[in-house]
C-alpha cells in the first residue's frame, strides 16, 4: 500500500517513508491510496480475538513489507501487554444501548497509549534496519507529550524533545511528562502558551538545517499516519463484541484534531457497519459548527475543562475533506488556501454526505461537571471531562434507542482532578503504577517562546550523542 499527499502533489511513498516524517513535502497529510476492504465472513472469523491478535488482522495490509510478520506480532503483543486491564479495552455499559469504550487502560492513561507504544517500538525496529538516528519533536497541550515519552523513551535511535506551554498544563499531566527517565528525552517549557508551541514546532519541520546532517525530524501528533493506523483496531474490536458485522453500531468520540474519529470513519470505509459517527466537541466547536450548519471558519480560542480538545483547527480534518472533495487535491489545496481568512463552505451536496455520516455537538463547561456528577450518582462510575463531552453529545444526537451508542472513553479521571472537583466529587487516586508520581524527580527546561531558543536547545544536544 501506497500513501498519497491530501494537497496532490509528490509521489506515493510507502508506510517506513510516512513514519519517518511529518506532513507531506506540498503540506498536505498522507492518506491510504485505496483502502482494504473487509468482508463479512473475514469480520466473522475475527469475533473473539484479543485485542493484539485483531490489530495483527487489520494492521498487515497497511504496512506490508515494512516490518515483517514476526516483528510486527513483537511489537504489537509487547504494545498491548503494558496495558493494565486485560482486555486492553473493555467495554462497559451504562443504560440501555449505550456502552463506554475504555481507553484509559495505557501507562499514560488515555487513548493516546493505543498508537504511541507502537509508533516507538516501530520506529525502532525501522530506525535498526536502517542504521539512522531521527529527532522526535512534538508539542503538547498535555495527553500526547507524555504518551510520545514513554511510548519512545526506550528506543535507541531517537531523541525526543518535547514542548509544552510553561505552567499551562495540568499537574498531573506535567509530572508524567517530566518525570520520565532517560539520557534522550528531553522537556522543554516554553513560556507562550500551547499555539506558540506548535507554531515553533511546523517551523522547525519546515525548516530543518539546525539538525545534522542525515538527521530529520520525525511527527507524534496525529498528522503522523501510523498514529490513525493504529487507533482503527478498537472500532472493530468493539463493535464485533456488540454482534457486528450482523448489527449496527455508532460512536460518539471526544474530539480535538480529528484523528481519533477519523480512524471510526475509516473503520467504516473498510467494511465495518458504522450507523452513526458522532463528533462531540466543548466550547471550542469549529467542526460542530460545520457540520450543523456548513460554516467552516476558525473562531477564539476557549479554555476548557476537556483541554486535550482545545484546539483551533482540527489537523486531521483534511484528511476527511480530502474524501469529500472527491480526492481531487487541487481543489481542497486552492480551499484550504482560503480557510482562515473567510468563511467557507461547501456544496449542498458535499454538506449532505457529510450530515449523511456524522452528528455532532457542542458541550459547555457546565454541562460537562453535570453529566459527570449525573453518572456517578445513577451508575457509580467517574468519568474524565473528555468522556462526559463525549456521552453528552451521543445523548443528544441519538435518533433511535435500538443501536449500540459506544461512547470512547478518552481518558482516565484521575488526569483532570479540576473537573472532578468542580462536578462536587472526590478527587480521584492515580492507578497503583503512578501513585509515587508526585514524589518523582522531575526534569524539564524553561525556554523563550522563541523558534531560535529551540532550535538551539536540540542543536546542543544532540551533540553529546
Ligand atoms: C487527544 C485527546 C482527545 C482528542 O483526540 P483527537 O484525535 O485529537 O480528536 C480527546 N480526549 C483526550 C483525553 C485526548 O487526550
């Protein structure tokens, strides 16, 4: 399989090419060139699987020579066996219909583990064959940095630095990223906030000759492709235990940069019957926006407290777009010219293959602390804000009673003990394995909001290796 730019242009690369970079040299992302097709007896015969041996099913045909069979079963077996829950992602439900997918059960504790922990055991395994060394550089506004850590920190070839907005993040969310070990991992606050992070960072990509020679920067964030590849296994895997490929499903999916429910929609492109995909948003509702009403213009930046979905611009929505614009990377390149300085909007009957796929919602602050307080008083189960946005959106969307709503469960609540306190619960304990977190020493370095300042920073030392 083949990977082709959503803006036209260069030539197909395959899976190791797309690994090891970030966004396609015209700025577009890499998609699939054409997707397998999954059929109904294939789906059948993968109803009872553990999770590791389903992602062996789906994962091969995307990645073909790239890491051989034996390799591949390493990785992905190692992968999932760091989860503490043994099914990996286990299923639970709440009312009649309406399940969680818990996706919380990873070292860091939010769905970012499912793709992490094998894009790093990838990297390595192709980064040996190859004899090269590559710099990770990704910026966070929490969940991804530390899932990028610990999902790279043991490889041999990388160096990974990571940027996040200086006292902008969680407690919690800090102490996991710098806390990690290792003589390659580097943290680095940047005092602006998580936009000037991520400005630094493409300018950094877009330019890369502070680096040595033969060195490049490889992406974490979910522009990264491997990252989506990964995160299509679990759509399948919940809906074959709720009588798929024979019932229907839908998801409702906490999102920010579309990657998570870009990996549903492509789950449903492959065969597997997806009724309904629902994207839930909070305050920050640029896709609730478009798809309610065919408006597609960026607005003011809100502070929430769901931040993993704080976000402007939804990166991986152009992978979607491209789909919509019929796979004609000219027009989306000459649309996406346009966006950020008007409103655009679509044709009737693009806007009509969207409302044909997806819902979509927008859930406050307010409204996110109640459903939270609501689920743990009717059922005794917390959930992290992101979840609640989740399941709130999936109630109001739901037109029938009679599908399975599976609502993903981003996070665990333990990682935004503000929302837990303000919907008037008890703040709760982080699982046995990060319980000493706050005792770990930590490691991190203030820098300017300054692209030099960074640049600099990796510049010395990446010198010492
Ligand atoms: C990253 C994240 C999201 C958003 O996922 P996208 O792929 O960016 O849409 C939602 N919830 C949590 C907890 C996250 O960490």
């Amino acid at each position: 399989m083949k990977y082709i730019s959503t803006r036209g242009g260069g030539s197909p690369q395959s899976f190791e090419e797309v690994l090891l970079t970030g966004l396609a040299k015209d700025g577009g992302l890499f998609v699939p060139e054409a997707l397998p097709e999954i059929s109904v007896a294939q789906m059948e015969s993968w109803r009872g699987l553990n999770y590791a041996e389903l992602a062996l099913e789906i994962i091969p045909p995307f990645i073909e020579d790239a890491i051989p069979a034996q390799e591949l079963r390493q990785i992905i077996e190692s992968s999932y066996a760091a989860f503490d829950h043994p099914e990996v992602a286990p299923l639970t439900q709440l009312g009649e219909n309406e399940y969680l997918l818990e996706l919380f059960h990873g070292p860091t504790l939010a769905f970012k583990d499912f793709a992490l922990q094998v894009l790093g055991r990838m990297l390595d395994y192709v980064l040996k064959k190859r004899q090269q060394r590559v710099v990770i550089l990704g910026a966070t506004s929490g969940d991804t940095g530390s899932a990028a850590l610990e999902g790279c920190r043991h490889s041999d070839y990388v160096d990974i630095f990571i940027l996040h907005p200086y006292q902008r993040v969680s407690d919690v969310q800090r102490k996991q990223m710098t806390t990690v070990p290792g003589d390659n991992v580097f943290n680095l606050a940047v005092e602006g906030n998580f936009d000037d992070c991520q400005r630094i960072v493409k300018a950094a990509f877009a330019d890369q000759s502070f680096l040595p020679t033969g060195q490049q920067l490889v992406a974490v964030n979910s522009i990264n492709w491997a990252r989506i590849l990964m995160q299509i296994v679990y759509y399948f895997y919940a809906a074959l235990k709720l009588g798929a490929p024979q019932k229907r499903v839908s998801f409702s999916v906490p999102t920010g940069n579309f990657g998570d429910i870009y990996a549903g929609y492509l789950a449903k492109g492959m065969g597997l019957p997806v009724d309904r995909l629902v994207v839930a948003t909070n305050k920050n509702d640029i896709l609730h926006r478009f798809i309610s009403s065919n408006e597609y213009s960026v607005a003011e930046l809100s502070k929430t407290y769901s931040p993993s979905m704080d976000i402007l611009v939804s990166s991986n929505f152009e992978r979607y777009l491209f789909d919509l614009f019929g796979r004609d990377g000219e027009a989306l390149a000459e649309f996406m010219s346009r966006f950020g300085s008007e409103t655009l909007s679509v044709s009737a009957e693009q806007w009509q293959s969207v409302k044909d796929c997806f819902d979509s919602a927008s859930v406050d602050d307010v409204t996110t602390c109640e459903v939270i307080a609501q689920v743990f008083t009717q059922y005794g189960k917390l959930m992290d804000p992101h979840t609640a946005v989740g399941l709130k959106s999936a109630r109001d969307c739901r037109k029938d009673g009679e599908t399975p709503m599976i609502v993903l469960a981003t996070a665990h609540p333990a990682k935004f003990a503000d929302a837990i306190a303000a919907a008037g619960l008890q703040e709760p304990e982080l699982p046995p394995h990060l319980r000493d977190l706050f005792e770990r020493e930590e490691r991190y370095t203030v820098v300017a909001n300054d692209l030099h300042e960074v640049t600099g920073f990796i510049e010395a030392h990446l010198q010492h290796h």
